[in-house]
C-alpha cells in the first residue's frame, strides 16, 4: 500500500509480509495452528476466509441467504463447508481472528494476482516500518520534493509508477519505481487556470487507457490529460470536488464527492463531463441520506459506492440503485478505539469486502473485515511523527499489484 502523508511531504510503502492475495483451495492449510484452513467464499465470489474449523462441525452454523453470500446474523461471514453443510454456511469473523490463526511464516502456493482489488487474505499483515518511495527531502519545489501531497494513484500500465498530486506545489508528479526524483505530468508549479496549470490539486484517478483525471480544486473544475499530452482539458467547470473515483468494469463514469446547493452529494458523470445522475446525499447531516464533509470514494466492481464521510466519523456504502446508504466502518463517534475513525480521508475496498481506511484523525490505517464492527490497525498510531513507524495527516492510500500498501 502506497500512502499519501499530508504534511510530512512523503509519500511511504509498507511492504507485505504474510498472506497474500488469495488463490488457495478449500480448506487448504492456511495457518500454523493446524485446526484452521481456508473456507471459500458462498456463492460464485472469489476468496475466503483463514478460519477455525475443529476437529467436528459447529451445531451452531446456520444456513446463509438464498443467494449463497448473505449472512443476517453481525459479524459473519458466508463460506462454502461441505464437511459439515451442502449448502454455504454463515462463519463468525471471531473465527478468522488471527490470533486464533496465526497467518503462516511462509505463504502457501498462490497465483499472483494482477490487481490489489482481486483480494487480500484476512490474515494479511504489513511491514510496521514503511519506506519512503516518494518525497522525504523536506518541503520544497526540487523533483525530489513534495509540499503536502494529497492523491496518489499506481499505475498498473506504467510498471506500478505512483502518481501524486503534489496539493502546494500546483502539480501532478509522476515516481517511477525505486526513483530518486519524479517527474512533473502535468502544472507548472505556479497557481494558474490555463490548461497547463492547476491551483491546488487534490485527489486523482486514471483509466486503462491511462487517461488523468485531476480534481483542480481551487479552479473549481476536472481536469483530464490524455497519456503523453501536457495540456489537460476542462470537462466539469463549476464544481466544488472533493473526491474522485471511476467505475471498476467499463470506466465509462466518474463519481465525485462534491458540496453544492444541494449539501454533501456524490454526483455520477461520464468521462466526458456530461452529468449523469446524483447518486446520494440530502443536504449535511448524521441520517443514513447525508453526507458531511465527505472526501474520496471507492466504487466496487458491483456498482456500491464507498465514502469517506469525514466529519461524520464513518465509511458508508451506497449499493447500487439505494436510497439510503449504510454504515460499513466507524459510526461511533471520534475516538481512538477499535470501532471507532476519527476523520477518514479516504477508502478502499478489495473484492472479499474488506474495507481499508485514511483514518486521519488517529494518524492511521484501519482495516474493517466485511460485516465487522471494529477494524485493525495494520499501519500507523497511536500518535503522529516523522518516524518509520509514523504518519503525520495521512490522506490517501493505495495498493501495487503485489498487495503492498
């Protein structure tokens, strides 16, 4: 996972160190206590679950929804267990903890996926020292500098080259992997509208054709930069964007976060700027309707919209064609503990569901198993500073094609 450090101007990588992305065969061995194994996913979806299964079966486990993947009951999960049950089964996630299943030293046999999104075990773990792949030299104009990076995006196209908008600096920065200097894509460092230039830039996104997509904030537009051109193209003037993110299957919509007349709303447009359909939000506010403050997004490959609803301390998911949205993470009010974000920035969300979160406030990224009601801290806090260890603001994360944050 690649990790955007507002004002400690860099940009840090922690390395994955167990469990990676998941092609392992039911009830596989997955764990060092020998009465786990791997439970796949109910249903036709990819993955599973590294879960305690005893020596016999569960007279508790009941039956999942009719369409194999549901689970009623909090906190579960459904899986495929044909020991016990023909048909999937609804798990406990206290099952999966991984203190009950200690990931193993050596990873299994696994395909290597060619996306982050394919699904990260729920044992995966992460280096507790990051490093800096991004920035590190101070604050400053020089190409091996940023000043307050906000959005980053890894191009799979481009070797996983890391794109960042550098907010102070009026830029968008191309690193390449193991590069000492970036590269400047697109703005000239001074505050400008002309179509070479941006007035600080926030979060980004690109399509596979690896197309840009800027949110020019203070210019109040988006922008979009063909591969290899210099001068973007305005294709939403007029807008006060916050959050950005671009349809997981064809790519052919954008979803923004943005504050207008209306309050906090998540709008749909094509890739051309055209306005499609306001996808959520009713003015500002704490109801299951409303947004407040909300920053980036996340759309999955079924169309569910994910947001970081910052001043609302919590993720929320919009399915596809809701009304009202649900609370996926957080929700309980700023605070340090376990159930609790404290002012996210931004979000991810992999194909088994797992929900990964900017959690600002607490200088931290969480990870929220799918119908989990508390998250884990897989890197940062408690506390901000400048050490490996450490974050100061963070603002965005993202994910190489081996599973590194």
């Amino acid at each position: 996972m690649f990790l955007s450090i507002g004002l400690a101007i860099i940009i840090a990588l922690l390395s994955l160190t167990s469990s990676q992305t998941c092609k392992l065969n039911k009830y596989d061995q997955c764990s060092s206590n020998s009465h786990c194994a791997w439970l796949q996913l109910g249903g036709d979806a990819e993955g599973g679950v590294c879960a305690y299964i005893g020596d016999s079966c569960f007279s508790n486990l009941v039956p999942c929804e009719n369409d194999n993947v549901t689970c009623v009951q909090s906190n579960a999960i459904c899986v495929k267990h044909s020991r016990c049950h023909k048909r999937s089964v609804c798990y406990s996630m206290k099952l999966a903890d991984p203190i009950i299943c200690p990931p193993l030293t050596t990873t299994p046999t696994i395909s290597p996926s060619s996306n982050a999104t394919d699904g990260l075990c729920t044992t995966a773990t992460w280096q507790s020292e990051g490093q800096t792949v991004a920035g590190g030299n101070g604050h400053g104009v020089a190409l091996n500098q940023l000043a307050h990076p906000t959005g980053i995006f890894i191009d799979p196209n481009d070797n996983d080259a890391l794109l960042v908008a550098d907010s102070s600096n009026n830029r968008v920065m191309k690193w390449d992997r193991n590069a000492s200097n970036g590269q400047i894509i697109l703005g000239d460092m001074k505050a400008g509208n002309r179509s070479d230039q941006l007035w600080y830039p926030q979060y980004l996104t690109m399509d596979k054709q690896s197309t840009l997509f800027v949110i020019d904030s203070n210019n109040h537009r988006v922008q979009r930069l063909a591969k290899g051109e210099k001068n973007a193209e305005t294709i939403i003037s007029n807008i006060n964007a916050r959050g950005i993110a671009l349809d997981q299957e064809e790519q052919q919509s954008l979803y923004l976060t943005v504050m207008n007349n209306q309050g906090d709303q998540v709008v749909k447009y094509t890739k051309n700027g055209e306005f499609q359909q306001v996808i959520a939000g009713v003015r500002n506010g704490p109801a299951l309707t409303q947004f407040r403050g909300s920053q980036q997004l996340y759309v999955d490959r079924d169309g569910s919209v994910f947001v970081a609803d910052s001043s609302n301390s919590r993720v929320m998911k919009w399915s596809l064609n809701a009304s009202v949205g649900e609370i996926v993470a957080g929700g309980t009010g700023v605070g340090i503990n376990s159930n609790n974000i404290g002012s996210p920035a931004s979000v991810f969300v992999d194909r088994l569901g797992s929900i990964y979160v900017v959690d600002t406030y607490n200088e931290r990224i969480v990870r929220w198993l799918k119908g989990a009601l508390t998250g884990t801290i897989i890197a940062g806090g408690p506390g901000l500073g400048s050490s490996a260890k450490l974050f100061e603001h963070p603002k965005d994360l993202a994910f190489d094609r081996e599973g590194n944050l």
